[in-house]
C-alpha cells in the first residue's frame, strides 16, 4: 500500500551546479550522495528530496515541495542571512509581513530558488 511507504520529493533543475550552489550555500543543505545524474538530499524523519536536470525546471507556478519546522520566523531569518528572498503575497485570505503568512493554522513562508521553483517553509500552530 502506498499509504505506508515513504514519499520523497523530487527537485527539477535546468543548471544543476547552479541549483546545488544555490541549495547548498544558501539553503545550508549537504549531499548525501550523486546518483543517476543527479543529488540526492536527506532530512529528518527518513525525508529526502532528489534533484535533478531537465528543461521543464521552474515551470509549475505550485510550491514544489515544504519543509516542517518548529520555529518559521527563526527559519526565515536565518536564511535570509544568507541571501534568500523570501516571496510576498497579497491575496484575499492570505497577507504575508516580512516574507510570513498566518492562515489554516500555520504560518508559511516560500521562496523561489535559482531555477525558478517555490519552495516553503510552514510551522503548524494552535488555533
């Protein structure tokens, strides 16, 4: 059953020595290994992301993949000493301030790495 085997993300590229400067400099992640032409990352919780080179990177205007966190607003700040860009949104429900959205019963926050996906970062709170 699907139900009860892990799911892992994957991340499309077009440059992948770019997207890996970007991930790994910036985003703080480290290779676990090259395989198939691609990078694979792993995380807590036996998570794991594969990120690989095609021409169609970038394309889906959807948030790509999420990481879990206790804390979005030390993630946020964190990250953003290293030079990413947080996105900022206005829409009928939902109003980021400085890069972070309260809504559903979290608090999100997303940027666009160097191959133009969405990538977020969401904390689940109490209501």
């Amino acid at each position: 059953m699907l139900q009860k085997s892990p799911l892992f993300a994957y991340i499309p590229v077009k440059d992948l020595a770019r997207a890996r400067e970007f991930y790994e400099k910036k985003v703080g992640l480290v290779a676990k290994e090259e395989r198939a032409g691609g990078v694979l990352y792993e995380f807590a919780g036996g998570t794991a992301c594969f990120m690989y080179a095609t021409p169609n990177a970038g394309t889906s205007k959807a948030s790509q993949a999420f990481w879990q966190v206790d804390d979005v607003e030390r993630e946020v700040k964190d990250l953003q000493s290293r030079g990413v860009v947080f996105e900022e949104y206005d829409h009928p429900g939902m109003k980021t301030i400085n890069g972070i959205a309260t809504a559903g019963g979290a608090k999100s926050a997303w940027f666009k790495d160097s191959e133009g996906n969405t990538m977020a970062i969401i904390q689940a709170i109490q209501l």
